[in-house]
C-alpha cells in the first residue's frame, strides 16, 4: 500500500485542480514519494475518501485543493480517529482560491512548492476547532476558523463570482455584502465565563490567522496554543465598515473602537434577533442559525508542515 493517499478536488481554484490532478504523481514520484491519487466526485466525498484512507492504515493524507478541500479531509481524519480506527497524518497542498488554512500553518500556495513540503517530511501538531449547530448539530470540525455574520456573507458572496478569482473575488465581494448586509444580529457571546451582549456585525472565531485570501483576522494566531482568537465587530455603518477594510488587510483591525478581540477555549454564540450567517473554513454551517458552539481542541492532529526556518 501507498504511504501517502492523496485526495485532489479537481474543481478547485478553478481548475486549477484539475492540472494538479494530472501532474501531482509524476512530481511526487521525482520527491521518491510513493503514493496513491483519489478524486472527489460530490460535495463531502473528500471526508468519507480521509476517513477510509485513515482505516486502511495509511501513514499521510493529503488534501489536493482549497480550504473547502482541507477541511472535508480534515473532518475525515478526526471522525476516524473519534471511532479509534486510525490515525494518519495530515498534509495540505493548496491550489484553491483562498488557501487561508495552508497560510496560517505555513505551507505556501502551489503544487511544486506543497509537493516539496511533503517530501521534506516535517510535523508537528496543531489545535483542531469544533462547532456543533447549524447544519451540524452533531458537530463539524475546522481548522482555520468559523465566521460568523459579515464575512460569512462575504464567503457566500464570493462564490457567485463566477470571473473572479482568489483575493479579488473576496475583496469584491465584501464591498457587495456592505451595501447588501449591515444590519447586525442581536447576539449573545457567551466565553469562559464572560458574556457579552451586543448587536454584531461580525464575531470570527480562529484557530489560524487568515481568511478571504487576504483578511487579517487574527495576525497573532497559534494553531497550537490551544486557544481560538476572537474578533468581534459591534454594529457600525456603511462608511465606518469601508474604513476598517484597511485594518483588516494590515491586521491592525484590534486598534480600533467598533472591534474587540480576546481569546478563549470555548465559546456560545446565539442570536437573540436576527439570525446567524455562517461558516467553517468557508463550508457553509447555516444560513439562518440561531445558536453555535465551539470548543477548542488541543493537538489533535499532526500535520506536514515547514519547519520554522524553511517557513517563508
């Protein structure tokens, strides 16, 4: 059996999987890696595609993808280790759109830069987030971060532009969703003790540090301190929102007065009016939710990544 089983979504970055489909095994074979090569074929294939390579045995498995790619392989690799029928390691090669999951563990966007992560071989462990609620009320787990609200929408808005690709569509989208969704949701925020209440446009919970290909969300994210990073924006207006972009491109967002950030290990977040738009690693967990919870777990998974002086 192949020691690496590697799971490719071909429509990712807009068929960017596809090309990576045709030359990942000739470039892993020139890294002396031996592997196997699935396609997904429907939305959440990837999770029974990880869950399975997991089962037989397999040493390594890799996504082949964007964060939607990742986080389908991920939920695969936990729901097989929750039934105890295995462990394999994770790897992330990134050839979606916003490739925020592979950034905030610093694997660099690209097949021949990925492949040579894997052939370098390096692990380590990092936190895994998980929220139940929503389309999920058994749970979904994550890797990057759940947002809530604003971005969420943005996420949304993003995949309807159909000629945009990458940071563009993201950007372009969020200046959309401002004139589209501005009106904050009454919510109650409920983390390790605290509660906080307040109308919110945008509460994002991380586990890395990045979303949209390019938001700052949470610059000083660890994905193994065993914590999520908050960023909660209070109801603002149009203008005030344009503002801010800025501060989220820089990851200087904390430094001004509608946002507040903190961390926690668990959190509650419900809406008291309005519902709640939102999603994980850019899945979709609900449209209208009216009630999420999440929890931090710490090092659940190894993972492939650079080591600290090869990181760029």
């Amino acid at each position: 059996m192949a020691n690496h089983r590697i799971i490719v979504n071909p429509i990712s970055g807009r068929g960017v999987g596809q090309q990576a489909l045709q030359e990942i095994r000739p470039m892993l074979r020139r890294y002396g890696l031996d592997c196997e090569i699935s396609s997904t074929e429907r939305p959440m294939h990837a999770v029974d595609l990880a869950r399975n390579a997991a089962r037989d045995g397999c040493e390594v498995v890799v996504a082949v993808g964007g964060d939607g790619t990742a986080n389908e392989v991920l939920n695969g690799l936990m729901l097989a280790k929750d039934e105890g029928s295995g462990e394999s390691t994770f790897g992330v090669i990134s050839v979606g759109q916003g490739n925020d999951f592979a950034f905030g563990v610093g694997v660099p966007p690209g097949l021949e830069a990925g492949c040579r992560v894997l052939a370098q071989g390096h692990t380590r462990t990092i936190d895994i987030g998980r929220v139940t609620g929503g389309l999920y009320p058994d749970g979904r787990y994550f890797g990057n971060g759940v947002g809530i609200g604003f971005d969420a929408v943005v996420g949304f808005e993003a995949l309807k532009l159909k000629r945009l690709h990458g940071f563009l569509a993201y950007l372009v989208a969020a200046l959309k969703t401002i004139f589209l969704y501005y009106r904050a949701p009454l919510v109650e925020i409920e983390f390790d003790g605290q509660i906080l209440t307040q109308p919110a446009l945008m509460v994002s919970i991380m586990n890395g540090r990045r979303m949209g290909g390019g938001f700052m969300m949470a610059p000083k994210a660890d994905t193994n301190d065993g914590l999520f990073d908050l960023c909660i924006a209070r109801q603002v207006g149009r203008a005030r929102i344009l503002s801010l972009i800025p501060h989220f491109l820089k990851g200087t967002q904390a430094s001004q007065d509608p946002i507040l950030t903190g961390q926690a290990h668990r959190l509650t977040v419900t809406a008291l009016e309005g519902v709640l738009p939102a999603h994980a690693d850019g899945e979709t967990l609900c449209i209208d939710g009216v009630k999420l919870d999440l929890e931090i777990l710490p090092s659940q998974v190894k993972l492939i990544s650079p080591s600290l002086e090869n990181r760029t």
